[in-house]
C-alpha cells in the first residue's frame, strides 16, 4: 500500500513539473510576442530545408522549434498582400536552402501576388546560384553584400551507381525492374544508366532550364544569350555580378535595414516569419464559414501512421492520410478537399490504399490533388485517381514503374562467417529468403507476378485517366516528367500551385466567385498543452526522431562546407523514383 501511495505522489508531482513548464514556456512566448505596427516590414529567410507542411514532430512543433514550411511562408504572403500594416516583403534568399524547383516556383507565384497589391518585395542573398537568381527574378530588386559568393552554372544530375561496391561486399542484388527508364534500379544494377534513362534525365533537364531561362530573362530583364554568358563566366565578384546585372546593389545588411526605418523613428520597423506565423488569416478577412480541407502528404510512403524515421526523414502512412480524407468528408463545413502530394513514392500497397480512399472520397465530395516538388512512382500511383490534379511546370510526377525483389546475402554472409541452417516445410518456402539467390525458375515465377501487378496499374491508369492501354504504356516504364509536360501528355490536368488548386476546388464544389472560403490544413498541429498532456508516446517519439533527422542533416552539411569551403553545389534531386 505504501509503495502505491509513493508511485501515486510520484506521477502527481510529475505531472505538476510538466504543466509548470508548460505554463513557463506558454507565459513566455506570450511575453516576447509583440504587436505589429504599421509600416512594418515582412522579413522571410529562406535558408536550410524547406518541407512542405510541419512535420509530424509533436512536441517539437509545438513549442515553437519545428521547421519553417512551404506553407508557412505562402501563408504569410497571403496574409501580407492584405494587410495593412505590412509596407513590402524583405525575401532572403541563399544556395543553402533545400527548397525543390516547385516549391520556388509557388513562392515566386505567391511573391508576385503581393507585388500586384502595389506592394515592394526585396531580394537579398549572401550565397547566389542559378536557382537564387530564378527566385529573385520575380522580386523588385535584388541585392547582396560586398564578401557574397555568386555563381551562376548550368545544370547537372549525378546518378550514383552502387553495383560494384555492392559486390565487393558480398552482395547480389536480384531485382525485377519495369522497365528501362526506372533509374533508381540502376543505381543498383548498373555501372552506368541506360540509354532511355539518361534520354529521360535530358529532356527532364532541358525542360527545366527552359523554365530558369524563361523567368530569368523576364524579371531580370537580359536576353537568354546573356544568361547563356553568365554561365560561361561560372564565378563572379559582386561588383562584376552587379555590372553583369545579375544584382541591382551591394550592400551590407544594416544599409538595406536603413531603408525599413519609419519617418521620425530610429530602427527599423521589421517583422520576422515565425513571429507573423501566429496571425490569424480569419482577422484579415481571408476565411468564410465554408471551407476547403487542404490535407498534405509528404516524404517517404510506408506503414500505417505518419512518422519520422532518423535516416530516411518524414514518412506517409496510409491510415493518417485516409483519417484525415475521411475527416473531411464527414465536416459539413468543408466543400472539397485538396490533396497537397509531395512524395518521390515507396511501398507500393500504402501508395494504393491511400490512392483508393482518394477515389472513394472524390465521389462525395471533389477532391484536387495538388503536386509539390515531385508526385512520382507511389506519389503519382495515390494522386491519379482524383477528381483533377493540378502540379507546377517543375514538379516531377509520373514514373509509372516499379521495382521489386530481394538482395541475396549469402557472399556478405560467408565474407563475416555468418551461416544459417534452413528447416522447410512446403513448396518455395525459401522463395524470398536472402540467404540465397533466386533459382531461374523462381526468379521468372516472381517476375510474372510483378509484371501482373504492374499490368493491373497500368490499366487502372487508363481507366481512371480515360485513356487507352497503349497511351499509358508510353507514357509508363518508369518514365518521368515535368509538370508542364506531364499536363501535355494527360498525366494531370493543370498546372499551378496551392493557390490555383484551390480555385479549382472551388469550381468543382460550384463556389461563386464572390462566396469567401477560408483553409483547413490537415493534419492539425497540437498546441504546447496537448503535445505534451495529450500527444502520447508516438508523437513525443516523432518530435525525438524529427530533431535526431534534422541535426544529423545539419552536420552532413557542415561537414560538407567544411570539406569544399562554403562555395560548393547543393545537387537538386531533380527526380526521384
């Protein structure tokens, strides 16, 4: 009875410790939060990665340590296009930023929509590359300080091929790939690409640049015989970047700070975007009593529950995306839902079940999918079965393919003298064993089963798209494709971001066009209370995982500019399969 009565004083004193902290931390951000004044200025760093939406990191989001996201920075440029207070946007921008082709285009939308408000948006980057200056393009005016690095260089896409290291460990890879244009198989079975693949790298590459060329020609206004010259110089100082045009002006940061001082006042008069964050869409009008669910599928498809894993990042499982589907379906409120996909693929059942539940939810009510940096393999496989999807022309989708098998282990085995002792009970009970390869016959057993499944996608696609079998097939074999290209060839319907997605779903849910209708981003965040009282195991183990994900990402990173100095080149993952 005593030792009850001490594990009951125990957890009760606990739990004291835990709301008071709570409590001390709530009080303390309520103390620094401060009101925002008129001629304010919106300052939004875009340095380090960009994810779409907030992490499932529970604790970690909710007190305030979680990521800056795509959607926090469109949110808050929504909301500075209107709001009074805010005089112009400061965008900073550097080369060590994460953020994918799409992501900048949305921004670079989003950028232009407060432009046409009458309102000033600045660039200003200490770290420049070709894709700052394709962000910048759609500023007003761009700056950096005198010691910036600037360099503008073409495109390039390095496959890395493990075949070899593979083997000289021990291990033989026995995979069943469809078919030639699926280029991660290739990192595994091949010591070089394939002639379709690397094809498919080309007019992936060209298609982009195009888009570069374009934005960059218009909003800095050269020619594209001079953007080709910028890359032909490759390195520049920022005197000669500025006599380039590539910059309006050098200068340090507390002399463009200068200019966001009021009249009559002695600082600058600046806003960060986490501090503007905690505004309110609904006090600035943008909202209405209906509204349309904006659900966000990210990372890494696999399992049941959305989750952090420590070396592969955010994962997307099937039950969080198909509960949150159906809790907008049950909403009265809500008039049609946009699926936010931003996911390279993986397991291709979770990417299944939760393209069903897309199609069963499209029949109650519309649903939009809207593509982020890449929708391909899995993430196209959950998409195509809406009721109409929209991507960016940089977006990568497609990837109709698939890769399936297993990695026989038996020579890395007897390399560290690791033996197993088999006992079988019925016919191919060692079929998908990794301690010994595939015979002929059950490799062309597990072949025809794959190529079945597949089959059975391809002609669902053209069901689902309203094509023919031989439209999809050339469209498939793990082909990829730009947004603008996939819009060309049936794949999607539309091209445009969140903002245009929304639009859309409007439309479709027969919205007039003077009816406000405010935004549901799904899934919710907790507040600090309930993370902590109410988050459970799973969500305290997600913000643990989010941070031991992200720290381990810093140091690569530090580690790498280190090595090759801060001047080195991030490698976009372009496309992913």
């Amino acid at each position: 009875m005593q030792s009850f009565a001490r594990s009951l004083l125990a957890s009760f004193l606990g739990f004291l410790l835990v709301l008071t902290l709570v409590l001390g931390i709530a009080a303390w951000r309520l103390d620094t939060q401060t009101g925002i004044e008129k001629h304010t200025w919106l300052h939004l760093d875009l340095y380090g990665s960009l994810p779409e939406y907030d992490p499932p990191a529970g604790l970690t989001g909710a007190l305030g340590g979680g990521a800056q996201t795509l959607q926090s920075v469109l949110t808050n440029l929504e909301m500075a296009a209107v709001d009074d207070r805010i005089e112009g946007v400061v965008l900073q921008l550097s080369a060590s930023q994460g953020a994918g082709n799409a992501k900048l285009e949305e921004i670079r939308n989003a950028v232009q929509r407060v432009r046409a408000t009458g309102k000033p948006v600045i660039a200003y980057a200490d770290n420049i590359d070709l894709k700052v200056i394709y962000t910048a393009a759609a500023c007003d005016s761009f700056f950096c300080p005198p010691p910036a690095y600037v360099q503008c260089m073409g495109l390039d896409r390095a496959h890395p091929h493990v075949k070899e290291a593979l083997a000289k460990l021990g291990i033989n890879p026995q995979l069943s790939a469809l078919k030639e244009y699926k280029s991660a198989a290739q990192i595994i079975t091949r010591t070089d690409l394939t002639p379709e693949a690397r094809a498919n790298a080309e007019w992936i590459l060209n298609d982009i640049m195009a888009t570069y060329g374009e934005a960059i020609s218009k909003g800095r206004g050269v020619e594209a015989e001079r953007l080709y010259a910028w890359m032909e110089k490759a390195l520049f100082t920022t005197d000669e970047a500025q006599q380039a045009g590539i910059v309006d002006r050098v200068l340090y940061w507390d002399e463009l700070e200068a200019r966001f001082i009021p009249e009559g006042e002695d600082h600058p008069r600046i806003v960060s975007g986490q501090r503007y964050a905690e505004e309110d869409p609904a006090d600035l009008d943008l909202g209405g009593d209906k509204k349309v669910a904006v659900i966000h599928a990210q990372g890494n498809i696999g399992g049941r529950e959305n989750t952090v894993n420590p070396l592969l990042g955010v994962m997307m499982g099937h039950e969080t995306i198909n509960r949150e589907l159906e809790r907008a379906l049950r909403d009265d409120d809500v008039v049609a839902i946009v699926l936010r996909v931003d996911s390279g693929g993986g397991d291709s059942l979770t990417s299944d079940l939760m393209g069903h539940k897309v199609e069963l939810a499209s029949r109650q009510k519309p649903v939009v999918v809207s593509m982020v940096d890449v929708a391909a393999s899995g993430g196209y496989m959950m998409s195509y079965r809406a009721s109409y999807i929209l991507a960016d022309p940089m977006t990568i989708t497609g990837s109709i393919g698939s890769i399936s098998g297993k990695f026989d282990m038996s020579g890395f085995n007897k390399k560290v003298g690791l033996g197993h002792s088999h006992v079988s009970v019925g016919p191919n009970a060692r079929l998908m064993s990794d301690n010994e390869p595939f015979t002929a016959e059950e490799f062309a057993l597990f072949e025809a089963n794959h190529m079945a499944d597949f089959q059975k996608w391809i002609d669902d696609v053209a069901r689902a798209r309203k094509m023919t079998v031989a439209e999809v097939e050339n469209l498939a074999m793990g082909r990829v494709f730009t947004g603008r290209q996939a819009v060309e060839n049936g794949l999607i319907d539309e091209l445009g971001g969140l903002h245009e997605a929304v639009a859309a779903a409007r439309r479709l849910a027969d919205i007039e066009s003077d009816e406000e209708t405010g935004l549901w981003h799904l899934p919710e965040q907790q507040g600090l209370v309930q993370a902590v009282l109410g988050g459970g195991e799973e969500e305290l183990s997600a913000a643990g995982r989010w941070m031991l994900y992200t720290n381990i990402q810093q140091d690569l990173d530090m580690v790498r500019q280190s090595l090759v100095g801060a001047n080195w080149q991030t490698i976009d993952p372009i496309f992913t399969d």
